[in-house]
C-alpha cells in the first residue's frame, strides 16, 4: 500500500524511518519531506496546508492512507476536505478532524473540555474584548507568576509566564490588541503549576486507543532549561518517574476521562493525542492537548516501538484498533537536537552539514535539511536529532553525544545537559 505522511521534519523522518520498515507498506511519499525523508520514500514538493495539491498528490501516486504531521493543517480542516470530495473521502486521514483538533487549535476550548469532564488542570478564565476589564482581578485573585496564553496557534510562542503583575496586565491587553493576530482574540489565564512536565501518547480510531511509550522534552534553549523556549533541544523516553503508580493516574485521571468526554461531546478523533502533562508531587494536571505526536518527543518514541506502527495506523483506518497490538522496548532511547546558531532567534540557512556517513549505533533523524545539487544543507532552526539506544539513559545519552560530535555545520550548537533533571 502507498502511503503519504504530511509534513518535514524530525517527528515526520521518525514516521518514515518506522513504516518503511512495515511489509505493509510498498511506497512512502513525503509532502514537502527533508534530506532524509528523500532516503527512504519520494518527497512530494507539495505544502501540507494547500489542501488541493494533497488531494492531487493522492489521486497522482495511488496513496491509500495519509498521516498528518503537523498540527497546522489539522487545526485548518485537512481531514474534513478529504471527508467532503467524493474520491477522497475513501482515502483515510491519520488525524483529527478539524472539530477535535480544537484540542489543540484552541486553548480556551481544551481548558473549557478539560473542566467540564472533570480531568485535572490549572484553573483559568478567559478573556476577550467584551470581559478585558475584568482581567485585572482575575490575575491578582492569582499567586505569581502568571501564564498568560493567547487562545490560537501562534507558532508556539503564545504562551507568557510572567512574574510582575503589571507586565501581565499589560500582556493581556497586547494579546487582546493583536500582539500574535487573530491567535489573540481570546487571552487564557491560568493558575501556575509547578512541577515536572512530560508528554504521553495515545493513538485512537474513535472508539479504543492504545498508549504509546511516554517521553521528556526539552525546550529552553540553554542548558539547566534556560534561555528561551524552542520546539524542542532533546528528548529522553522511558522517563524514570513515570513509573507503573504513576501511568495508572494518568489512564484513570486523564486519558479514559478524555476518550469518554470526546465521545460524550459527539467529537470522532482519529489519530495520535498528545498529552502534555505536569506531575505536581505525583498528581499528573493536564498542561495542553496536541493533536498530533511531539516533535522531538517523536524521535525516542518511534524508536522505541519494536511491533509494526503501520499495524496501529492501519487499525485507525479501519476503526479496529482494539484487534491490535503495540510491543514497546524496556529499554531507553535519547535524542539530542543540533540546531542552527542563533535559534530560536534568526539564523542562517543552507549551511553544509559534514559527518552524516560516520555515525554508528545511532539514528540521525533529519529535522531541517534539504538537497542542494549533491550535499545536504540546514532548511531550519532544528537540523538534525541524534537518537541513542542505551540499556540506561546514561548509556543512550552517551551515545547521543558521542555521534552529535562527529557531525557538524557552521555554527552549530546542541545543549549539552539532556536528562540532566531525571
Ligand atoms: P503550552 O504551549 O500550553 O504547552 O505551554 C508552553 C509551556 O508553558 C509548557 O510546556 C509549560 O512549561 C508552561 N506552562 C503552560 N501552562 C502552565 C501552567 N499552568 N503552569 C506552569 N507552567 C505552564
Ligand atoms: N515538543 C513539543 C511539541 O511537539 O509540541
């Protein structure tokens, strides 16, 4: 069977690298793809948000499942086009709708769903226009700092955490008055958590799901979680406080009461739940819902999966998924992120990356590459993730950096202190 998976970097590598070692699958094409899709499948040039050339896409190479990515165009309707078109309605997408990614398309939505079902987040009230006056009270009924979140996608940076309460205040009203666009048309705020955070997964076709391992991201820039936030430096899978106690809360508190609320809510989610989770003394609160897996969390979870993913997939698809399988490694995996110098700020593109040929024991999944006539250059901020097997984290994350240091570009820079809190 051909399959299509939508999207570009290291999460979408991880996707390739996994379903074309199925016997299920004959061709893989990736839409836009990277240096390393183009290794193991054909990359399509075609924008994951341009709905009609994924359509095109689909009827030209005879693709029978499409698995989306990113989270952009599931928020902007793909699966719902595909429902629409005569053709493509037979074709099944790996996603959300665009009713249930509000999950993750909007905050006030995910914290309104969180309350009403009952799962454990950090209590809030939103804002618009209409109520900014009130904004004030609400934030001093709080203790500092204050998390401020602009309802709509904003490229991960309409999260605000705040210690000044007039710097928060003033925040809110930017927010209101257009700081991230139309994102901002609504202001969440939120009591403040403190805690560990980590990301569970489950993949579902509506009716069952079945959890996938769990990971630790990293997102601040520099090392000891400083500096500013980014997609993601790195990431570690098991994590060590996720133990067995643990998981058992999160399916009781979390993932049944959110599987029961969608369906109570009339809401069909097909595809993968991301769960980004606090542990506060060992109660798990929900932080934010993703529609979609992590991104590196992706690159140590994939990795760990030693049963067939496609299995999983093709369970969504035909909505049997409680027939199937997962068999997961005990052991660990780690990635390290090399990004470009200067992210998450600007940097420079289309830089030579040297070194890819001499790694062993390891996958460099690629996360902002492309072809440049015959070498592989950067295309982003986050370039390549170096993902370590270990029979310990310190053994996986030994052999992350010991294959990190044998590749190189101009500028480039990883964080040297993954795990360093586990
Ligand atoms: P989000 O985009 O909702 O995941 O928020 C980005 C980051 O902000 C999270 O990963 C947390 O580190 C932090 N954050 C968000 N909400 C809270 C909260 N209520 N309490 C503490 N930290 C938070
Ligand atoms: N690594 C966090 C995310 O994918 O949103």
């Amino acid at each position: 069977m051909n399959i299509l998976i939508l999207g570009s970097g290291g999460r979408e590598h991880a996707l390739t690298w996994k379903l074309s070692q199925s016997k299920k699958v004959s061709r893989i094409f990736i839409g836009p793809g990277n240096a390393g899709t183009a290794e193991l499948g054909t990359n399509l040039p075609i924008n994951p948000e341009d709905f009609e050339s994924v359509g095109r896409a689909v009827r030209d190479n005879d693709i029978k499942i499409v698995i989306v990515g990113p989270e952009a165009p599931l928020v902007s309707g793909i699966h719902d086009y595909f429902l629409a078109d005569g053709f493509l309605k037979s074709i099944p997408v790996i996603g959300p709708s665009k009713s249930a990614a509000r999950l993750e398309g909007s905050k006030d939505f995910a914290k309104d769903f969180l309350t009403r079902h009952g799962i454990p987040t950090a209590a809030y009230k939103t804002f618009d226009k209409s109520n900014a006056s009130l904004a004030p009270a609400f934030l001093r009924s709080l203790e500092p700092p204050y998390v401020i979140k602009a309802d709509g996608l904003a490229a991960g940076k309409g999260v605000l955490i705040i210690k000044d309460i007039a710097e928060a205040e003033r925040e809110v009203n930017d927010i209101l008055g257009g700081k991230f666009g139309t994102a901002g048309q609504k202001v969440v705020i939120e009591q403040f958590l403190s805690g560990i955070e980590l990301s569970v997964f489950v993949i579902t076709d509506g009716h069952s799901y079945i959890l996938l391992p769990e990971a630790k991201d990293y997102k601040r820039v520099g090392a000891g979680d400083t500096g500013l936030n980014t997609g993601g430096m790195g990431a570690v899978s098991p994590v060590s406080f996720a133990g067995k106690e643990f998981m058992a809360r999160v399916k009781e508190r979390i993932i049944d009461p959110t599987m029961k609320g969608l369906a109570e809510d009339g809401i069909v989610y097909k595809g993968f739940i991301f769960f980004g989770l606090i542990n506060v003394g060992g109660d798990p609160f929900v932080i934010e819902y993703n529609a979609r897996l992590g991104d590196p969390e992706s690159e140590v979870v994939i990795p760990r999966i030693r049963s067939d993913l496609f299995e999983l997939i093709e369970g969504v698809a035909e909505g049997n998924l409680s027939e199937r399988e997962i068999v997961t490694d005990p052991g660990f995996f780690t990635t390290v992120m090399l990004v470009s110098g200067g992210y998450p700020g600007s940097y420079e593109k289309g830089i030579e990356i040297s070194g890819l040929g001499k790694t062993s024991d390891c996958v460099v999944f690629h996360a902002g590459t492309k072809i440049s006539g015959n070498k592989v250059v950067t295309s982003g901020g986050r370039v390549l993730a170096v993902s370590s097997p270990g029979g310990t984290m310190k053994e996986a994350l030994e052999g992350s950096y010991r294959n990190a240091r044998l590749l190189s570009f101009d500028k480039m820079y990883f964080r040297p202190d993954i795990g360093f809190d586990l």
